[in-house]
C-alpha cells in the first residue's frame, strides 16, 4: 500500500512538473512575465524565489494538478511599463505555443522515457504462441502452438520485425480495436524451419475494450509456457487431488496439454451447468507417469461458472533482453510514442460514438494501482507506466474542451480566422460547459475504478 502511495505521488509530481514547466519555459521565451510556477493546489507547503526573478515556485499540499500564473491584464490591473509582459498582448502565435508547450512537454517525455526503456533493455518472453482454445480466431486461422511470429503487420502492409511477445501483444491490441486484420509470419519454436504466412481476422471481432476477453477470443492471451503446476495452496482443489508444485501435465481425460495457456483454459472449461466434472490427469512427477482424478472448485463470475484448482498454473515463459542503441532506441520512442497516441484518439473518438466502451475510461485509483504495481516490478517498468500516463496526459490536455489547453488553442484558431476573440460572456459560457463536462468524466473515470477495483 505504501510503495503505491508513493509511487503514484511520485508519478503526478513529475508528470504535472513537466507539463507546467513546458508552459513556464515558452512563455519566458516568449517575454511573458510570470508570477508563480506551482505544482499542486491549496496552502503551499513549500515556496522559494530565485534571486532576480520574478517568478515565485510553489508546491502545494493537495498534488492532484498545478499551474502557471502569468500577468495578463483580464485578471489584475498590469503597471504601463509592463504591458507587453501581460500575456494577453503578446502576438497570437506566441500565445498558442505557451499553451501548447504543456501538452508538447509531456509527449516529449514519453519519448525520452519510452527511449530509456529501449537504451537500458527490458526482459520480455519470446513471441511463442500457446495453443488456442476452439473457435477462437488463432484457431480458424489454423494455428497449433508453439509457433515463433518473426514478423507481423496489419494486412495489405509489409509485416514487420516482432522483437517479443509484448511487441505482438501491442500490435495484436491496435489491429484488434481499429479493426485490422493482422499478418503472421512464424516458424516453429523449436528448430529452424519453412516460414508460414497466416492472417488473424481480428475485424470480425469487433472489439470494444482491451480487457482479458478479447484475447482470449483472439486466443492468444500470454506466451507458450510449459504445463507445469507452481505453488500448490493447502485446502485446494489441487491439494485435494494430490497434485504437487513441480507436476507437468500431460492430459486431462482425452484431451493432450501442449502449454500453460491450454491447461488453464481446460480447467475453466471442467464446470458444467455449474457442476464440477470430475476427469482423469495423467501428470509427469520425477520422471514417473501417475494419473490423478482432479474436480476442480467452481467459481461463479456476473452469472459465468467456471473451475479452479488454487494452484499456479503455467511454468516461466522462454525471456530474451530487447536492447536497442543510441539511435535506434530514440526512434523507436517516437514511434512508440506516436503510435499510442493515436489509438488514445482513436479510443475516445469511438467512445464518443459508442463504438467503445466507456469502461475504458480510467481514474486516479486505477492509475494509482497501476503505479504501484509496476513500481514492484521494477525500475523498467515503472518508466514505461510512466511513459504511457505522460502520453495520456499529453493527449488529454490537447482536446478541444474550454477548461484544458485545447480548448485555450481552439479559441486562438477562432481568432485566427475571423480576427477577433471569443467574447467574454461566450468565454464564460463555455467555461462553465467544460467544468460540468469534465466533472462528469471525472465521476465515469471515477465509477469505473471503483467497479474496476473492487466488483
């Protein structure tokens, strides 16, 4: 619990520093004159002013946000002789870019934290398929398990390198919410042998949330793992049947376990009409051959019964290092970078019109949680959550909505175009409007953690 207080104040403190400082650093380039540079809100409880300058720097106590205070004329009376500091009377496009330097900021240093990912190397599985469950899109597509994908692109496109199994999990994620089918090109895991093409038909999916069930409708849920059982909890199903830590399975009645990803869904798949079946295991202990009945636990989810035996089910997947240089990492952070972005537009454009989810909208305790989780994980990962928050927020703060720097941004384009700015009974109409829209995703962000968390 601590680790994820932490790792989440952590987080916004850096993130809302960034996107305040981008703001900050524009506008002294620019000639405005600023006031105060503060991250968080409420009494401060920390205030310093550098020799010269005339901005004061803030920390607040609540560090849900922050901002930058600059002279402008509509919010103080501004001294004659420091008129052309008052933000208002610099020239449009200067406006426009000191709002837009906090957005920029932000996706700026999701390539640089993406980039460090790719300079440092990160452990990730090998991009081997498990054997998929009938009737899932792997399966019509004829895959077995245990193919290794060397390349993969979306259909009509050039396959490309698939450097692991979290690279094709990325990419079997865009192709599956944009509606693209995607091209394998795998060989056997094994040994060398003839590379096969294959397409997965992911648009006929239709997915609308990136959540557990669309790749187990894909059926390609996590890597090829041996069927190997790991801890085995007391007062289980496992430990009932007898079943030890170590066990590897080799069938369970009539049907042969090639991988962990099989074995799992065989035991979710052993509850019928909310019964527990009980079957025969042939398991592989020591070298010894054994057979075991097993009746597995029923678990009932939102009305679905499915089986566990409270045991660990899956052994490690085969890891390599993904290590990029200098040059290559950077790239691939931009790309990273870019590539996330659009299908956070794409995701809330199609939110919009129903065509996704709107589970998929999250808040701070999700965000929080998954701070804490990644921080467990270690330094690597932890910057890839970060990255992926920065990025978000970027995004976010780029929509057209009056109280966020989009919003700021489109009346500057209005102004641009007819020559005047928007009044100030229309500026106060759509600020109103903005506050209530975005109190009102806040509170659906907010819904969705709680059921997220704790349904």
């Amino acid at each position: 619990m601590l680790m994820t207080i932490v790792a989440f104040i952590v987080a916004l403190a850096l993130l809302i520093a960034v996107h305040e400082y981008g703001h900050y650093r524009v506008a002294v380039a620019c000639g405005v004159k600023v006031l105060r540079f503060s991250i968080g809100f409420g009494p401060p409880i920390l205030r310093w002013q550098p020799k010269g300058s005339p901005t004061e720097f803030v920390v607040g106590l609540l560090p849900f946000g922050g901002y930058v205070r600059m002279l402008d004329e509509r919010e103080a009376p501004v001294a004659p002789q420091e008129r052309e500091q008052a933000f208002n009377n610099r020239p449009l496009a200067q406006r426009a870019a000191v709002v837009a330097a906090g957005p920029a900021a932000n996706l700026l240093l999701a390539v640089l934290l993406y980039a460090a990912v790719n300079w440092g190397g990160v452990q990730e599985p090998l991009p081997v398929l498990p054997a998929p469950p009938a009737g899932s899109v792997a399966a019509a597509a004829g895959l077995q398990g245990g193919e290794r994908v060397l390349r993969a692109g979306f259909a009509g496109d050039t396959p490309r390198e698939v450097a692991s199994f979290e690279d094709l999990r990325w990419m079997l994620t865009r192709a599956a919410l944009d509606g693209h089918d995607l091209q394998l090109v795998t060989t056997r895991a094994e040994g060398p042998g003839a590379e096969r093409s294959i397409v997965l038909e992911l648009s006929r999916l239709q997915a609308r949330d990136a959540n557990l069930q669309m790749f187990r409708d894909i059926g390609i849920v996590g890597p090829w793992t041996p069927p190997v059982l790991g801890e085995v909890k007391p007062e289980g199903a496992a430990a009932a049947a007898g079943l030890l830590q170590g066990d590897v399975v080799r069938r369970i009645g009539s049907t042969p376990i090639g991988d962990g990803q099989q074995l799992r869904e065989a035991i979710r798949a052993s509850v019928q009409d909310g019964e527990p079946r009980t079957q025969t295991w042939q398991i592989e202990r020591e070298g010894e051959s054994l057979s075991l009945p097993v009746t597995p636990q029923v678990v009932d989810d939102n009305g679905a019964s499915f089986g566990r035996i409270n045991a660990f089910v899956g052994g490690q997947p085969a890891m390599l290092t993904v290590r990029y240089g200098p040059v290559d990492g950077l790239v691939q952070g931009v790309k990273k970078t870019w590539e996330v972005s659009s299908l956070t537009l794409r995701m809330i454009g199609r939110m919009l019109i129903g065509q996704a989810s709107i589970k998929n909208l999250s808040g701070p305790l999700t965000i929080a949680d998954y701070a804490g989780k990644s921080a467990s994980l270690g330094l690597v990962h932890y910057l890839s959550f970060l990255a992926l928050i920065s990025v978000s927020l970027g995004v976010l703060n780029l929509l057209p909505l009056p109280v966020l720097d989009g919003g700021h941004l489109m009346y500057y384009l209005w102004e641009a175009v007819t020559g005047r700015g928007v009044s100030e009974l229309w500026l106060e109409r759509l600020q109103r409007g903005g506050v209530a829209l975005l109190l009102m995703m806040t509170s659906l962000a907010l819904f969705n953690d709680v059921a997220r968390l704790f349904g």
